[in-house]
C-alpha cells in the first residue's frame, strides 16, 4: 500500500474494507512501516483494536462484543496525491476460515499403512500415509498439505478439516458432528458429504475432486467453487465441471 506520484509532493494511500468507508493509512500503530493488519477479531494496540473483521466495524474498543468476521473479504486500496487527484481503487480478496482444534497427536513424514483415527485430535501436518484412513465417532482429523494414497472414511466424527491435502482415493464424511471443512484438497475419487448431523453447512471450497454427492445443508464455497470432474448429486451449491 506504497503510494507513488510522477510528480513532488506526497501522496497517501487509503483502504477500505467491504466497501465501509475510506480509512487513510498512515502506517500501523506500533511501526509505520508495516502494513496493515487484518483479523477476526482484529488487534488490541493500546486499548483499541484495529484491523477487526468481525462485527462493530473495522476499530472498535477492546471490550465491545463481537463476532469473528470469519468468511470472505474484499479490500479496495487507492492514493491521493498532495492536490487532491485520486487514483484508480483496486482491490485484492481474502478469505478467512477458523483455526483448527488443537491437536492431542501429531503425524508428520511418512506413515507406512492405513491409519485409524480413534480419539482425540489427530492432525496430519505434512504427512504421506501409503493406506487409507478411518475416523472413529468422536474423533476428529485434521490434515495440512498432507497426501493419503488410499480413501478416507468418516462416521459419526466430531469434525474433519481436510486443508490442502491430496486424497488419491475417495473421501466419505457421515453424520460428523460439529464440522466439515475442505479447503484446497484434491480427492481422486468421488466426494461424498452427509452432513445432515452437523451443526452447521460443511465448507467446501478450491477443490477438485472426481466426483460430489451431498446431502444436508449446501456446503459453503467461501467465494471459491470447487471444481468437479465427474457427477455431482444432492444439493451441492456452485460446482464447475473440470
């Protein structure tokens, strides 16, 4: 958000955050060289917050209720110059998903044979597993840019978090519990979501898969459609054909 002019004099940069109104930017509070910091529920700098996405707007005070403004975000950035032209706005997307559970085991580097995820939070960062796996009810998975060369099959888990991961078979979500996220993932094979027992809409967003069936609440595509190589059945929202 540096601005510059083919002429003397200064020129100040302003944002704007879901089309909110203009903020000129001077710099963040504690080091006006850094940029600008966005987060859900924004940064506590000398008793007030900035960068807040959640609710209550973009500052607010640090003891105001809020939301997390987990979700999809534009912000548009243009420059003023000293005499007051203003330049073309433009703008870059970002979208924020909530953090994942905190792991209770961890699997990093390869794992030879299948996987059984029992209890507990099992978070694969990193990780080859040559066979496939299987969530228990209860359990929960967590996988980050991971690879899986056979299928994954989920019943009755309290939640799946597939983020960047390659599964090279398919991938079969039941009655999880608590939550469905699936972001950047490549699954081989077909896709199947049946999150009627959720508590709220599966995320599913930049995949490619094989094939998609869905049943329950649509899932959410967080402005990023995930794109399907074969059939899609069942009410699976925004799905480009590969």
């Amino acid at each position: 958000m540096t601005g510059t002019d083919d002429s003397a004099g200064q020129v100040t940069s302003e944002f704007r955050l879901d089309g909110d109104g203009w903020h000129n930017y001077y710099g963040w509070p504690t080091d006006a060289r850094s940029p600008f910091l966005f987060t859900a529920t924004g940064t506590d700098v000398d008793g007030l917050v900035y960068g807040n996405l959640g609710s209550g707007g973009l500052s607010v005070s640090p003891f105001a209720e809020r939301s997390p403004g987990y979700g999809r975000h534009t912000i548009e950035y243009r420059g003023i110059d000293a005499v007051g032209n203003i330049g073309a706005a433009r703008a870059f997307v970002a979208t924020l998903i909530p953090p994942p559970p905190t792991c209770t085991s961890v699997v990093s580097g390869r794992h030879a044979g299948p996987l059984v995820v029992s209890a507990g939070v099992t978070c694969l960062r990193e990780a080859t597993v040559s066979g496939g796996v299987t969530v228990r009810p209860d359990a929960t998975l967590v996988t980050e840019r991971s690879s899986i060369a056979g299928s994954l099959v989920s019943t009755g888990a309290t939640a799946v978090e597939l983020l960047n991961t390659d599964v090279r078979g398919a991938v079969t979500l039941t009655g999880t519990t608590d939550h469905v996220t699936v972001v950047g993932a490549r699954v081989t094979g077909r896709l199947v979501l049946a999150s009627a027992g959720t508590a709220t809409a599966p995320t599913l967003a930049g995949s490619r898969v094989g094939s998609l069936a869905c049943s329950g609440p649509t899932p959410v595509d967080l402005g990023a459609p995930t794109t399907v190589r074969g059939a899609t059945s069942g009410r699976c929202g925004s799905t480009p054909a590969a």
